[in-house]
C-alpha cells in the first residue's frame, strides 16, 4: 500500500489494516531521508517485535507497543546524531527509558548499569569507565546523589556523599590502597580535586580478613534446518514422568533447541549471550565486575530452569532426584546395589551450565584474567623460567621420587636410556592429554580432563612399579606438578 505523503507498507492486513509481519518505509523531510521498519504489526500500528531503523542513524530493535517502543530493546546511536555515540539496551515504557537498562556511552568511555526512570537515570546503578573507575550508589534525576563507593583502578576507595557526577559533597571515608584512611567533610570533583576537612589515620596492623573482603568487593530456511526444526516441534516426555531412563532426552532436546536461533530457546540464549557480552567486555571490562558477573550467569541459571520445568512439568525441583523406571515384574530381584547406582539428582546447574557457559566464558574469563592480572604475571614467570629445565633437573627440583623418573625408553623392543639433558621426552602423553583443558568450559568436563591426565600418569608409571601399586598424594602432587608445568 502506498500513502499520498509517500508511506509504503508491504505485508499482512486483516480488516483493512496492516496486521501480522510487514515492512514500512516512512519519508522524513526534515532529514531527507526515510524512517524504515521491519517486524510485526497489529490493528495498523506497530506491535510485538521489529526493527526500526530512524532517518537519524538510530536504530531501535526491540518490543513495541501500540507505534511505541514499550518492552525490552535495543537502541543505537546513529552517525548523525549531535550527543555522544551510544548504545542502550534495556527496558522501555511508552517509548522512554524506563526499569533496568545498560547504556554504553562509547565517546566517553563509561557504561552506566542500573534503574531508568522516564528517560533518565534513577535508583541503584553501577558507573565503571575506561580510565578503570568503578562507582556503585544512587542516582537521582540524572545524576549521581546520595551515599556512594567509589574505587579507582589503584584501590583507592571513598565512601561518601555524591551531589552530582564524580562530584563529592558531605561526609565521606577515604581509604587508600595501603590502608591509610582519611575521615571528614570532603567538597569538589573526583578527577580535579578534592578539598577535605577531617581526620588521618595511619593503622599499623591492617586485618588480613578486611582486606580479601574489600578486595572481593571490589528468514530462508535450507533443508537441513527445516529438518531440525521439525524434529523440534515434538517435545520428549511432555507431561510424562521424567526417570532417569528418559531423562537424557530432555537433555539431548535442550541442547538442539538452544543451538537453534528460530526455536525461543535458542533465539532467548542468542539474546542473552549479546546482552551479557555488552555488558562485561568493552568499556565494562572491569575487575570489580567480576562478583557481578558471576551473580549473573547464577540468575540466569535459576530463571532458564523454571522456563525448562514449564515445558517438563515432571522435572524434579533444582537439586532433587529424579527416580529410576518403575520395575517390570521379570527385574522385581534387583539387588540393593543397582537400585542405587541409577539413582541421578539434577540441579538447573548441571543441566544448563553445558549449555550456556562456553558462550558467556569468553567475557567472564576476561574479568577473571585482569582480577589476578598481579598473582598471573608473576605466575607465568615462574613457568618460563622453571620450563628451560631439562626434564631431569626439573623432576628433582620438584621432589619427584626417582622410581617414577622414566630414565629408560623402549626403541623397537629394545631399552635405551634417555639422555640426562633431554628436554620434552618424559610423560608425553599425559602433558598432551592436559592441555586439553583450555578447550574445555564446564567445571565436570575439566575434571574429565583431569581425571584422564592421572590415568595416562599411572599407565605410564605401572612398567617401572609393582603390580598392585596405588597412589598416595605425596608421590602424584609432585609429579602432576610437572605435568601442569610441561603442559
């Protein structure tokens, strides 16, 4: 359909009226240049999910409303747009910035994460900035106001009164990073100066405790798909009692189905891998998110199960157990063993972490890395030096027992002693099978990993020793140490 005042639309109608998926293209005369949407309608005007691209350069993709920007979206700042370059995503009421929501302020280098209020910054937020200043308080009308902790990326840290953006104004505790503390009225902007009236103290004994706890604080389908898709629209045991014979289904259709962007599983993990990595990677990659970040992935966790149980009502709650098949007649004489053996508690951990982690590892492992960045460098330090060892030396200096040293190695049948200064030729399989950790994601299937290195250690010290021999921790620390050094 087209408008006298050049509108198009090209979709569904029903009653006259554009309803159901269309495309819009709307002139703007003032900018020369046209608005354009794409997404669902309802009783001619826009509702439920689109994309809308404005004259400006903005570009909205989100929920609407009756024509409204009213729901969760997603709204980026265009090239011609006079403020800042920008990115928001979060929650909309009647098209303003309303609830929870993140905003990017890339020009300025900070990322606010906290509560909205009619387009504008109101209620419990976060501020961390490129310059590694982390703030955590209130906001009243756009600005900082009321008590707030701010932290600079050297530790120094002020509990205080905030009357405006990075501004201090009342009462306030000042620590800084040696434990040295300054308590009075403080006036004027963090980055300027600050004037103070107040109290120095200089501890001589700073609690070990207190210090880990303010560190802690701080659409064309192709065939292939339409297959999986159809295979998708049978859910396994819907309504069924969920055992443990039937409950790696459930498993094996939750992970199709969040690998799939068209199934809402997979379109739900899609969105929340982008929202999670716009908030922590960037401008947000910051140390003292790391608490944060982790509360996170727990909470989305928790929410995930519940979506879960909805389509599998007969799930056990989070950390129940699910019962073994009701026995036929003919195993009625199972005995007590095997009955326990089948016995599986699920936890929305075990289920889902799989399924999510490797996608939300990435910025959590980032924030991870620059919380011991310190403990890391000096770490790797440690590694380089120690691995220009021969393998000899390093197995003595670490307090590996001699017996287990493979001094010797068998050459087409026959034995020949491995030189002393030989570097790389102990244990090899072992070094390999570790390394294999850092493709791995999830705690269990890192502890797989951990698991096979010790059974290629004890494979290939079982020709030097006794039959019957068996592990004690004082023999194996010693040389998994050299097998995590190696790797």
């Amino acid at each position: 359909m087209k408008w006298p005042d050049g509108r198009t639309y090209s979709g569904n109608f029903k009653n006259g009226l554009e309803d159901g998926y269309g495309e819009c293209i709307i002139p703007n005369k003032v900018l020369n240049k046209p608005d354009s949407y794409q997404g669902h309608w309802k009783d001619g005007k826009i509702h439920g999910f689109g994309k809308y691209k404005y004259a400006s350069g903005e570009v909205y993709e989100g929920c609407f409303c009756d024509g409204q920007r009213h729901g969760y979206g997603m709204l980026g700042s265009g090239k011609l747009a006079k403020k800042s370059s920008s990115v928001f995503i979060g929650h909309w009421v009647h098209d303003r910035k309303t609830g929870y929501g993140v905003y990017d302020d890339i020009t300025r280098g900070e990322k606010y994460m906290g509560l909205w209020l009619d387009e504008q910054r109101h209620g419990s937020a976060m501020v961390v900035t490129q310059h590694g200043v982390y703030f955590e308080g209130t906001f009243r009308d756009n600005k900082m106001s009321g008590p707030g902790l701010l932290v600079s990326d050297d530790d120094t840290a002020f509990h205080g009164e905030f009357s405006d953006d990075w501004t201090i104004n009342g009462k306030g505790v000042l620590s800084l990073a040696n434990g040295d503390c300054l308590e009075g009225l403080f006036s004027g902007e963090w980055t300027a100066g600050l004037k103070v009236v107040g109290t120095y103290t200089k501890p001589q004994f700073v609690d070990e405790a207190e210090n880990k706890e303010r560190n802690s604080l701080l659409p064309d389908l192709s065939r292939s798909q339409n297959k999986v898709l159809e295979c998708l629209e049978f859910i396994p045991q819907h309504g069924e009692p969920v055992t443990t014979a039937n409950y790696d289904n459930i498993r094996r259709y939750l992970i199709k189905a969040c690998e799939t962007p068209l199934h809402p599983l997979g379109w739900l993990v899609e969105t929340l891998v982008t929202v999670y990595r716009m908030t922590y990677v960037g401008v947000g990659s910051n140390r003292r998110l790391l608490r944060q970040a982790v509360q996170e992935v727990q909470a989305y966790l928790t929410h995930f199960y519940s979506i879960v149980r909805f389509l599998f009502p007969r799930l056990p709650d989070d950390g129940d157990i699910i019962p073994d098949p009701p026995a036929s007649p003919s195993k009625g004489r199972c005995n007590s063993n095997t009955a326990e053996q089948g016995v599986m508690v699920v936890s929305c951990s075990s289920l889902l972490l799989p399924l999510l982690l490797p996608r939300l590892y990435p910025p959590l492992f980032t924030l991870y890395c620059l919380q011991e960045e310190p403990e890391e460098a000096q770490y790797w330090e440690h590694i380089l030096r120690l691995n220009k060892q021969p393998d000899q030396s390093l197995l003595s200096f670490l307090g590996v027992q001699e017996k287990f040293w493979p001094v010797w190695m068998s050459i087409l049948g026959e034995k020949k002693q491995i030189v002393s200064s030989s570097k790389d030729a102990c244990f090899v399989s072992a070094v390999e099978t570790l390394q294999q950790i850092s493709t791995t994601f999830t705690p269990s299937d890192k502890l797989l990993v951990i698991q096979k290195t010790f059974e290629e250690l004890t494979q290939e010290v079982k020709p030097m020793l006794a039959g019957n021999f068996l592990w004690c921790m004082d023999d194996l620390l010693p040389l998994f140490l050299y097998v995590v050094l190696r790797a």
